[in-house]
C-alpha cells in the first residue's frame, strides 16, 4: 500500500515499481516517509506562528500552515525525483538553505511551546520595566510647560515669603516706619501680602494640575508604545532570544532544539545524497540516456540531410530515396 502511494507521489508507474528489487521499493518508502518529516515541520511551524504568535484567525492559520507545508512538498519531491548528475550538489546546497530556515522556524516554534509560561512572566516584567522608562523619557522630553509653571510658581512664593517678613516686621516695629502695632503701613503690607499668598496659591494649583496632566499623557503615551511592541512579531522573537540565553540551562534547551530539527530536515538530505542508486533508478537513468542516443542520432542524421541538400540540390532526395529502395539494392548487389 504504502509503496504504491508512494510511487504515485513521486510520479512513477506503479506497474513498473512493483516489478522492481525489494531494495529499490525500499528505498521509495523510506524517501516518502522521510518527505513527510519536513511537510509536517512547515505545517505545524506556519499554523503556530501564525495563529499565536502574529494572532491570525484560526482558518487563515490552517490556510497558511497548508501552503508552507505544500510548497516544501513540491520543493523535496523534485529534489527526489532528480538524478544526482543533474546538478546534484547545487540542489544539495539549496535544500540545505531551505533546511536552515526550517530550522529557524521550527525551532522557534518549539522553543515558544516550551518556555511559553516563564517567556510571558519574562515579558509581563520587562513591559513593566519599558512602561516607566517610556513614562519618564516623555514626562522629562514634555516637561517645558510645566517647568514655566514651576518657575512662577517658585517666584510668586518667593515673593509672598517677602512681603510677609517684610509685614511681620512692619507689625513688630523692628522694621519700615518703625511703629509697633497695626497701622496703615502694615495694613497695606498684609494687603500685599495676602494678595501675593493667594496668587501662590494659583500657580501651586496650576502646577499640580499641569504636573497630573503631564503624568498621564505620559503613561498613556508608554501604554501604547510598549502595547505596539508586545503586538510585534520582532519583539517576541527578540524576548524569546534573551530569555533563551539568560541562563545556561535555557540556553542549552534553546540550542538542543535547534539542533534536533536541523537533524530531522537534515537527515532526509543527506540520506538521499549519500545512499547509493538503486536498479530502479539505474532503469530510469537509463532511459534517459537511451532518449538521449537517439535524439543524438536523429540530429546527426538531420545535419547530414542538410549537407547534402547542399551538395546535391533538388537530386538529394531522389539519391536518398533510392539508396532507401530495397530492390535497387538487391539490383546493385
């Protein structure tokens, strides 16, 4: 059953197949299964990324997963189904490029199912971490208003703590018209004084106001920016890195990973490159080395007719039609 699925997928005859040593269907199976390794790794690798790590929906997962996994169908079954003196290592060395990036892909894969629990504890703190340094480089960057306020306000309490003293020592004589009590002159001072508290008292509101204000712009402004980023596929993928090689054991894990699936996408290269031709492959390159001859002798047959189409002229086919005619031969012999 398998050996005629198999045979059916590498586009052979059946019929033919089957006829074949029992190393040579042997090796049809292994090489179909060894197919499926990759395809699954694609699939598996597309539906995951997609869907839980970019959060597409779930069909459009499914969709993609099946076109990663057709299309490395497609590119290992010509790379199966061609003989190794057709440019063999060129595909050896593309096929290994294709292997790499599967590797990348899946082993990333892998990595964010193992370490999905501590990578989101990983990420939640770092967001925090980013969230306040955002927060205090806007709130620094956007601070000009404020710091006007600021200085009115440092200025108007400068000015009140002034005039108070400057009220105060009117009341007690020690300074101005130098007369103990309240008069006219400390009236006035505690006037002006007064007027001055309540002027401090405005800018000190506005200042809390503007400081409120620019606080929550800015934790607004670093709740979108490090929401921006934990959306982003870079970002997750860089989380995943530092948290892989914050320590030897994850990063040991992170490594082992990489390297089984390069094994698995690997193995299936070199196993078709290293194992020798079997009489069924032979066969079929021999049928085409068969197809070859004869295309070689029908253009040499072809440039020889148009030699003596030069020679000859319009006599040429009558030549040839009587060097064809058996009778003419047997009257000659």
């Amino acid at each position: 059953m398998t050996v005629k699925l198999f045979s059916k997928l590498f586009g052979y005859s059946y019929d033919a197949v089957k006829t074949q040593t029992t190393v040579s269907r042997q090796k049809i199976v292994t090489l179909g299964t060894l197919l499926l390794i990759p395809v699954f790794l694609w699939t598996f690798s597309g539906f995951y990324l997609a869907h839980y790590v970019l959060e597409v929906s779930l069909f459009k997962s499914i969709i993609t997963g099946l076109v990663l996994g057709t299309m490395i169908f497609f590119v290992d079954r010509s790379f199966i189904a061609t003989p190794k003196v057709k440019g063999g290592k060129f595909l050896v060395a593309f096929r290994l490029a294709f292997a790499l990036v599967s590797t990348i892909l899946g082993s990333l894969t892998i990595d964010l199912v193992v370490f999905s629990g501590d990578l989101e504890e990983y990420r939640e703190a770092k967001a925090v971490k980013l969230k306040t340094d955002v927060a205090d480089e806007y709130y620094a960057s956007h601070r000009q208003e404020l710091d006007r306020v600021a200085s009115e306000r440092q200025e108007a309490e400068q000015r009140y703590l002034t005039l108070d003293d400057a009220h105060i020592a009117e009341m007690d004589g020690s300074y101005g018209t130098g007369k103990y009590g309240s008069g006219k002159v400390a009236a006035a001072k505690g006037e002006k004084a007064a007027a001055a508290l309540e002027k401090w008292g405005v800018l000190d509101e506005d200042y809390q106001r503007e400081q409120s204000k620019l606080r929550d712009e800015s934790l607004v402004h670093a709740e979108e920016a490090v929401s921006k980023r934990g959306d982003a596929l870079l970002s997750k993928v860089t989380d995943l890195h530092e948290f892989a090689m914050s320590t030897k054991e994850s990063a040991f894990i992170f490594w082992l990973f990489f390297v089984f699936v390069f094994a698995l996408e690997a193995y299936f290269i070199i196993y078709k490159s290293a194992v020798s031709e079997t009489l069924f492959e032979k066969l079929l390159m021999s049928e085409e080395m068969i197809g070859e001859t004869r295309m070689e002798t029908l253009k040499r047959q072809r440039e020889e007719m148009l030699r003596q189409d030069g020679l000859l002229g319009p006599r040429a086919e009558k030549m040839r039609r009587i060097a064809e005619d058996d009778g003419f031969k047997r009257k000659v012999g």
